[in-house]
C-alpha cells in the first residue's frame, strides 16, 4: 500500500504592517470554530476573517506593554491576552474589555483557557502560574513550582484536569489543575549531565487525549513525552545542531488529519524561517521549506497554530501564512 | 485577615538587633548596620528604623514616591508585629475587602517619562506644565501624513478641527472628550458615512437588542402588568364575595345566635357552624385554574352557593368552595407574588439591555473613531 | 488522566472522607444535586430560586430565571438530565418547570398543577418526560415536555384509588426498566407501575400495576433505588430506613420484592431525613438525621447492613443528600443556615513529583545495593533502549474510555454558558 503524500500549501497570508519596533507580533491563533485567526501584534489584537479573507477589525486593549500571547475562549467570544505590562485582559468580542487580572509581578508570557472556559491559566516570568476564575475576574490559585520564567502552559482541551507548563529552568511539569498540586515532572536525566547545563523549554502542547506532551526545548529539539510512563517517545530532530539552536521560542503544534487512520503531524518551526512536518508515529520527515517556498524570509517563525487542515504560521517580521495540508494519494508513475 | 508572612529577598542579611556600634557606641542604622553619614534615608512605617535608599535597592529619583515604607525585616513579619494594628495601611483586595498589608506603597508618578515627582490630586500630572509638555510630545508624535486632509494642514490645526467636529462647544467638551459620557454620545455621522452605515447602523447586535427591548416594552411588560390587574381583580371580587358571606352569617348570626347551635343537630353541618361562630370570618378558598373572566356577579354567586352548600360540592363555576382548602392554601399571594416577579424581572430584563446596547455603541463607537483617525488615503 | 497520575491508593477510596468545603448560600438551601459529572452543583432555594455553582470555582454561575418564570416558592425537587443539558425543578408554587441550560434566563417549558409539588424525576430525558407527585395526590404525573405545551397525564390504577392507598407522596424511576415507576404513599404502600406507549400514537398510554404491598404504617417519606436497579431504600416516618432487593424477570411477569436490611437509630430513635445509594449495585447508603441534636451523616455498608463511617463536621441538623461519583463528593444542606456541606477525598500532594529521581517511603529502609546497581551499561546499549522507545506505537487521539473508578468518560457534562451579561452587570455597579 502506498501512504499518501503529504502536501503544504500556502493559501493565504494576512497583511500585517510594522511601524514601531514595539510592535512585533507575536501570537496567532485560530478561533475555536475555525471562522477567524486573532494575531497580536504590539497592544492591538487584528481579527482576520478565514472565510472572506479579510481583516475583520483591530481592536486596541488596555495593555501598556505588548501582548506576548493570546487565547480564544472555547466559545469563541473572547480572547484573553498576556502582557509585559504584568497583567492579562479579557475582552469580549461583543461588548469590550471584561477583566484586567493584575497579579503577575512579571512580564506575563503564556497562557490558555480550560475546556470549559471557565478558568484561566496564566505563566510569567514571575516563576509562577496563576489561575484565575473567569466569571469573577479574580485570582484563585498560584502555583510555584518553578525556579526560572515559566515561558508555556497548555491544558488538554478535552480534559481539563492536568495542565503542563515549561520553564527556562528546563523542567516539565504536570500539575492537577484543581489542587494546584505538582503530578510529575519530565527531565532527562541526561538534560541535567549535559555539558551546556539545562536546556530551557520552550514550548509545550498536549495531545489531543492529553496523554503525551510535545515539548520544544531551545536546543531546537522537538520530543514527544509519554505523561503517564514519563519518558521520550519520539524525538524529531531537523537542521545542523548549530542552526536548530533557537533564540526566540519559535512554534510547534499538532496537525491532525480529518482522516483519523494517519497519524497526526508535528509541525515545527524554526529561527530562520524554516518551517518542518513530521509523521508523529514513524517521525518521517513530510515536508521541510528548505529550497520550497520563500516565506518568512529567514525570519523566526514565533507562533504556529494548526486547526482541521490549517496551519497558521507568524513570523517575527510580520509575515502571517494560512496554509492547507492534505494527503493525496498518488499512483506510482514509471517516469 | 493577617498580612501573609513573605521571606526576605535575597540582598537582605537576615535580622540582627544590633542598634549601636560595639566599637563606637553611635547608633547604627539600616541592614548595613552602619552610621549615619548624611546618605538619604527612609523611615519604616513598621519599626521605626531608617534605612538607606541605595541599600533597599530604590532609586534615588524615587523618593518623593514613597507613600508609605516598610523595611524588609517589617514586610517579613520579623519585626513592627508589635505595632498596633489599627496604624497599618488598609488595602482593597480584588474581592474589595480590606486586608491589611506591610508593604511598600507609591505614589503615582507624574505621566511625563523623565518626572519622578508624584501627581497632584485628581491629575495625572505633577503639574500643569507637565502635563502640557506631555500632550506637546504626544502631538509632535502624531502622524497624519497617512489622513486625506490636504497638505497643507498643521498638525495642530488638524486636532483642534477633530475635536470641533465632535463637538460643536467649545473647551469644556474637550475636557468631557474621554470621559464616558462623550464616547456613549452618538456619534457624528458627517465623518465618514459609509464606514456609519457598515459599522454602526448595520451592527447585527444593535438591533437585535434593539428587537429585544421594544418586544419588552410592547409585549411582555404590559401584558405581565394587565395579568397582576386581572389577578388583583378577581382576589377583589373573592373577597367581596366571603364579605358577603360574613355579612349574612353575622345577620343570620344575630338573629338566632342562641337557637341555632341547638336546632341543628349532628354531622358536620352543626361542626362547621360551631366552627363559624368562634372564628365569625367565613372564608372559601376561592381558588379558580382561570380568573381573566370574572364568574357571575357577588351576589349571584352568594345566592347560588347557599343553594348548593349542602351538595358536598368542592367547587362552584370552577372556583374552589372549599372552605379549609390545604391543597390550595395561600394560592392568591403565590399567584400575585408570580405576575409581580414576572413585571419585576421584565422591568430588570429592560434595564440590563439598556446596558448591553449602550456597552456595544460604545465599543463600537471607539472603532468608529479609530477608523476614521487612521483611514488610509 | 488525572487520576492516573495520583497516589492509587487514595484515589480507590470508596467513600468520601472530610468535610473540605461549605458553601455560604445565602438563600437557604431545600435541595440540592450534582451534575452527571459532578462539574456543577444546583441548589433549590426555599425563596424559589435555583442557584448553579461551578465546582470548579466553588462560587454560582448562574440562576435560573433571571429574565422570566422564577419559582416563587420554596423548591422542594430538581433533577439534571443525565447529559447535563436540561434541569427539571418542583416548587411549592404548583410549578414544574423545565430548563435548558443553553438559555437559563427563563424556563425553556413549565406546567401548573393545583397544588404544591413534592418531588420531580426524569423519566424519559431524551423525550423530556418526567415524573412528579403532587400534594393531595391519589396518583403521581407524567408530564411530557416535548410539547410547547407541556402534555400532563396521570397515572391513574383504578384498583388502587378504590382499594384508599392514600396520597402518593414519593416515586423514583426503574434504570433498569425506564418504564417502571416505584411509588410510595401516605398509608404505607409501595407500587410497583409499568407505563405502556402505543406505538401507534405517541400521546397515548396506559398504565398497569406491576406489584403493590402495604410495608409499613406511616407515611412513605422517600425511595431511592440503586443505579442497576437491584436495590431498593425506602425511608418511612416510623424512623426505619428498609433496604429491599428487587428482582424482575425481562417481561415484568415476575417481580420480586425482598427486605434485606432495616436501619434504624436504636439510642435516639430519630427520623431519617434523606437517604442516597453509591453507585452501582449501590455498596453504601447514606443517610442525614432528622433533629437538631445530630450534625452527622451516616454511612452503612448495605451488604453487611453495618455502620463503616459517620461523615462529621457540619454545624447542623442536615437535610437533602448528593452524592457524585466523578469527583466523589458528597454534599448535604444544613437545615438551618442552608449552607452546603462538601465531604470530599483528600489527596495528599507529593513531593516527590517535584523531583523524579525521588521516591517517597512510609520508613525507612535498610539501603542494599542491587546486583547490577552500578553497572556500567554501554554508551550503545543505552542507545539502542532509546532507540527502541522510539518505535512503540503511540496513540495520540483516542480517549480513555473509564476512569479509574469505573466512571464513563465518554460522558461529558454540557457546558453552561458563560454570562457576561453578569460580567458587564457588575461592572457597571461598581
């Protein structure tokens, strides 16, 4: 049998204009019902429209320093955005700003709704997590477990009972996201016996059943963990070891196709714009743009996002590219 | 609720007592634990002890923002405990009790990047100079070189021409300019009346609020409130007709006061008289599934009642005759408590979607604005 | 997942242990009763209105009726469907009402009785029918609200109004045989009655008796019955709880009906109150006291008949039971603040999850090195272990289906709503 191909095509790129240097962008995201992308760029939130493939609207919230990421609720009414400034704002698409959570005694750095939306978790260079109720707008829990700037939270959406962070301090850790109590931590024991010392995270994604973790430390490395086992499943390695090595936290993210026999793809990017796919379970290599398309200009590709069979990919420099996959199957020609 | 207990920061050495040099005997000051040298100082609020500036790791050019100061041994709760608490500073917290703290508070700095000096009161500058200098800063950032206004216009000019549009008055409306109240205002449509017609007169949810509160204020409000009348109505007539009832017991009652109990003789007829007599009201339940229509007239209906009160009926034209009705004890004050609640929270429905619909125009209002600021030529 | 991840052998306690949490509701509670999942809490209050809090957050989310239809008297039943969507309330003001959680501003459907209700069940959820029972009521009700409005039949056996069994004061609904209802009365009879649908029309049924016996001599105060449907509780006003056995073949031709147990407070000889089965074949049974002079409720093994646990730490007399079996939760009201009461299982934090390499021991233990402790192992043959790690297949999609605990995962609670309405309300009081 031959497995399908794997193709990425670029279907759109949204206009994004820089004039201060203030005002990267930094975050993209599909909304939950794949009807719009909300990019932060600076302290303004740009709504594109995925459909008509039009920017929607620019919406300007209260931040007094720039967003570093947002977040769709799960009803897809209100993003919630993370800020230098220290603080998280909540705003309703409809009616405007909800909440301003001030708390943080650092830049805020990332941060994700639970599946219900009725809880938020924030992660900053403070070296904590805070969780906060959504209704009331106020703080519930902190949790510090951390020695270093807690740069990635995630919790899986379809159990929102585990919730994972990484730090620079080069540790994974799983927490129960009610108690606040520390589940399991992911080290190699070899991260510690390195000789560079401990490789900062970077990233992490829960699978959709939540039972593994992608993880991207900024060596450039992309792992699978399994949580429960607390070991390395995969590993995806691309670029010279060199060239991998990241500066900014460039983005990672599952793709998984609508036909649920394949198996689902990382997709990873990298400092100078290079964009990678691998097939999670035999961590063959999909797609690379190296010598494919000319996108990003060599500039670090810092959020990817992928819904259904798309793939937002945002570059430091402002390029923002809606991309298609799909398998196609072919039939072997005699050429 | 007692201040949470937090550890030193790391720069801090840990507590010692020591107030006078073992060597010198002078009195030492700070975590230093050095003399005082003329080096500025701060006091804490806490134990009364002062303490450098450049040891507490604030910059000089804070000082005049110091609100109030409490040493790190004081925030930690190593010392200052002994103080009465009614002297600590009370804060809001986010549930808006009052907690207290023993920390370090500031002042608001004045809104010009190089000022360390605090606000004056309801400023958010130290001075009227300030914040003139702010808003020359803010304008020579402006750019317009984007806006269709013809070339030769001056910045300056460009504001003030904006801020008459919106407003045909004169600088009073300017300072309003902000506050709530300008942006709830409708806006001038002559800006850009297309971008209107798209954004704010076509806003799904404008007028879909719009929908909800005229079917509020046509329908379900006046028809709860004709439902309290009718209810009311007919309790009315109830109780004329157990007046009624009482009236020609208490005549009956008058009459033959002493004969009756005697004539009527065994069953439940003499009870319920006796009965009447030690509680003189008389009162049916009057409970009726359906009471838009009144039933006959008061003294139809008392007539026919007599008629009939010996049948062992339980209802008569569909309304309850029982006289200790259990099942439908209380039935008219829940029935009248229902229809009001329903006025009630339609009158409550009414007010919230007023807020909604003004919360919307206002978001709507400042994109309305943000657009036409930044309209491309 | 979560659970996977705990200590085991805190996680597989049967019942919960500590009282961890009240919650102050300022409307005193009557009733009360989880979600399917345990993801909220909804509390009928004795002013009418019902109050759902997030158990998330411990704080309500919403209540019902904002915009229109409140009850305003005392609730004295509600029920969530089993997916989470639908609530069903009783109240002493006469009314059924149904709600849509999607739209809980104001009843998605209602009904009037003539008299205040005693309690409402789901009977049918898919087809929005339920059951209720009726102050002064020979007989109980099945209302279908599947109709704007709502269809209310009763379920009348002539035999039984001839033969006086008194008013029906509780039922409860055969998960087993969702068309058998189990009935109690005023005079002490238990009912057994089977609901036929003709096929031919949906509206029509008839109604017929199963088995009826007269147990006892007062008032049947309420019947619970276990999740497979084998065990009965019925708790009377001559302060015994009976727990029966029930048997019945698959065409409801034989139906058996067998004391198992009698609990009974032999020191104080006081009422039961409530009384709510675990899950399952229902290995426990819990039951609240009524009178000022307990706080506690009581937890009975049902095989064995014996007392395993009493569950402390309330202020007060307690009321209504709830027991869910996702979180393991149980939660009673207090009968004069109307507080809830949240019993829970306390799982310690360990810290040895915060350092992987550490393992934590209840004792010491004697260190012995192990034979091949120390071993070098080859720099290759670490390798190729990894290597091999590697190529175990891995499942990144599919859910679990159970939970440690037996619970159906699958199964999800519908998400109640965010109000913002409420966000911008409090914010514009401020």
């Amino acid at each position: 049998m031959t497995m399908p191909e794997f193709e990425l095509t670029v279907r759109g790129s949204i206009p994004l204009r820089i004039t201060h240097s203030e005002d990267v962008p930094t975050s993209a995201k599909f909304s939950p019902n794949g009807e719009k992308i909300a990019i932060c760029q600076g302290t303004t939130i740009i709504l594109y429209d995925v459909q008509l493939r039009v920017t929607e609207s620019i919406l300007q919230t209260s931040h007094t320093k720039p967003i570093s990421e947002l977040c769709w609720s799960p009803d897809n009414q209100c993003i919630a955005t993370a800020s230098d400034d220290f603080t998280l704002e909540i705003r309703h698409l409809t009616y405007g700003p909800l909440h301003r959570l001030v708390g943080h005694t650092a830049p805020v750095v990332s941060l994700c709704y639970n599946g219900k939306g009725n809880l938020l978790y924030s992660s900053s260079m403070d070296e904590s997590i805070k969780v906060w109720d959504v209704l009331n707008g106020i703080l519930m829990k902190t949790i510090s477990a951390h020695s270093e700037s807690v740069v990635s939270v995630d919790i899986c959406p379809e159990d929102s009972t585990v919730l994972s962070s990484g730090s620079f301090d080069g540790l994974i850790r799983l927490f129960d996201s009610s108690s606040g109590h520390c589940l399991k931590t992911l080290t190699y024991d070899k991260d510690w016996k390195s000789e560079n010392g401990v490789v900062p995270i970077s990233q992490v994604r829960f699978s959709k059943n939540g039972k593994y973790l992608l993880v991207k430390s900024f060596d450039g490395v992309v792992k699978i963990w399994d949580c429960i086992g607390g070991y390395v499943v995969r590993t995806f390695l691309a670029l010279s070891e060199e060239t991998r090595a990241l500066k900014h936290s460039c983005g990672i993210d599952f793709l998984y196709p609508s036909d649920e026999t394949l198996a689902p793809i990382v997709v990873s990017g990298y400092e100078h714009g290079e964009l990678f796919c691998w097939n999670s379970e035999n961590k063959k290599l999909l797609y690379s743009s190296m010598g494919n398309d000319n996108c990003h200009s060599g500039s670090p590709i810092i959020s990817i996002h992928c819904r259904d069979n798309l793939v937002c990919t945002l570059s430091l420099n402002g390029e923002c590219y809606v991309w298609g996959a799909r398998f196609v199957t072919t039939v072997p020609t005699s050429t | 609720m007692q201040a949470r207990l937090s550890s030193l920061p790391v720069w801090c050495p840990p507590y010692s007592k020591t107030k006078k040099d073992p060597i010198t005997g002078e009195d030492v000051y700070c975590i230093c634990k050095k003399q005082d040298t003329g080096e500025l100082m701060v006091g804490c609020d806490g134990c009364d002890d002062w303490f450098h500036f450049s040891c507490m790791r604030i910059p000089i050019k804070y000082q005049k923002l110091v609100a109030s100061f409490y040493c790190p041994y004081c925030q930690a709760g190593i010392t200052g405990m002994d103080k009465s608490e009614a002297e600590e500073k009370t804060v809001e917290d986010e549930t808006g009790d009052a907690i207290k703290v023993r920390k370090t508070l500031w002042k608001k700095k004045c809104r010009l990047e190089d000022c360390y000096e605090p606000c004056t009161e309801r400023s958010k500058y130290c001075s009227r100079q300030h914040g003139k200098e702010f808003l020359q800063e803010v304008l020579s950032k402006l750019d317009i070189s984007g806006l269709n206004v013809g070339e030769s216009v001056d910045k300056e000019a460009f504001v003030k021409t904006l801020i008459q549009q919106n407003d045909r008055d004169d600088f009073q409306s300017f300072i309003r300019a902000g506050q709530s109240e300008f942006i709830d205002k409708d806006v001038p449509k002559s800006l850009d009346n297309q971008l209107y017609e798209s954004l704010i007169a076509n806003d799904r949810k404008v007028n879909e609020l719009i929908n909800q509160q005229s079917i509020i204020e046509t329908g379900t409000l006046p028809k709860a409130k004709e439902r309290v009348e009718l209810l009311e109505k007919y309790i009315d007539w109830i109780s004329q007709v157990n007046i009624k009832f009482n009236e020609d017991q208490n005549s009956s009652g008058t009459t033959d006061e002493n004969s009756s109990s005697k004539i009527d003789k065994g069953g439940k007829k003499s009870k319920k008289k006796k009965g009447l007599k030690t509680k003189p009201k008389k009162r049916i339940c009057g409970y009726i599934s359906n009471f838009t229509e009144l039933p006959s007239s008061v003294d139809k209906f008392v007539e026919e009642y007599e008629l009939h009160k010996d049948d062992g009926l339980t209802t008569l034209q569909s309304v309850c005759i029982k006289t200790r009705c259990i099942k439908h004890s209380e039935w008219s004050s829940m029935l009248l408590d229902r229809y009001l609640q329903e006025v009630e929270l339609a009158e409550r429905h009414q007010e919230r979607i007023q807020l909604l619909l003004q919360t919307r125009k206002r978001q709507l209002h400042i994109q309305y604005y943000e657009k036409v600021t930044k309209k491309q030529s | 997942m979560n659970l996977l991840l705990q200590d085991p052998f805190s996680v597989l306690k049967e019942y919960p242990e500590k009282l961890t949490f009240t919650l102050e509701n300022p409307l005193r509670t009557e009733c009360l009763e989880f979600s399917t999942c345990g993801n909220y809490l909804a509390l009928g209050c004795s002013n009418g209105d019902v109050v759902i809090y997030d158990m998330d957050t411990l704080r309500p989310i919403t209540v019902l009726g904002s915009e229109s239809g409140a009850h305003v008297r005392s609730v004295q039943s509600l029920s969530w469907s089993p997916d989470g969507r639908y609530i069903i309330t009783g109240s002493r003001d006469w009314c059924v009402k149904l709600w849509d959680l999607n739209k809980p501003e104001r009843p998605y459907r209602e009904t009037l009785f003539e008299g205040p209700i005693w309690n409402c069940k789901w009977l049918d959820a898919e087809n929005l029918r339920c059951v209720a029972t009726v102050s002064e009521e020979d007989h109980v009700f099945m209302i279908d609200f599947n109709h704007e409005t709502p269809i209310i039949h009763q379920i009348r056996i002539e035999e039984d109004i001839e033969s006086n069994k008194g008013h029906v004061l509780t039922c409860c609904v055969n998960p087993n045989f969702p068309d058998v209802i189990i009935t109690g009365t005023s005079k002490g009879w238990l009912s057994l009655l089977k609901i036929d649908n003709h096929q031919m029309d949906n509206n029509a049924f008839t109604f017929s008796s199963l088995y009826s016996t007269k147990i006892v001599n007062s008032n049947i105060k309420d019947i619970i019955i276990s999740q497979n449907g084998d065990r009965l509780a019925v708790n009377s006003s001559d302060r015994t709880i009976r727990q029966y056995a029930v048997q019945m073949s698959e065409d409801l031709k034989f139906v058996t009906v067998d004391l198992e147990h009698r609990y009974q407070d032999v020191i104080n000889k006081l009422q039961w109150n409530c009384i709510f089965f675990s899950n399952g074949s229902a290995e426990y049974l819990v039951a609240s006291t009524h009178g000022s002079s307990t706080r506690e409720l009581y937890l009975w093994e049902t095989g064995s008949g014996t007392l395993v646990r009493v569950l402390e730490g309330a202020e007060e007399e307690l009321m209504d039971i709830n027991w869910n079996f996702y979180n393991m939760c149980i939660a009673s009201n207090g009968f004069e603040s109307g507080y809830v009461y949240i019993w829970s299982i306390v799982i310690p934090p360990k810290w040895s999850a915060l350092a992987p390499d550490f393992e934590e021991i209840e004792e010491n233990i004697e260190y012995q090195e192990k034979e091949d402790e120390f071993d070098q192992v080859g720099e290759l043959e670490q390798q190729h272990e990894l290597i091999q790690a590697e190529e175990v297949p891995i499942d990144l999609t599919t859910k679990e289906r159970y939970d440690v605990r037996g619970n159906d995962l699958l199964r999800q609670d519908f998400v109640i709503p965010m109000d913002y309405q409420r966000i911008l309300l409090m914010h514009s009081k401020k």
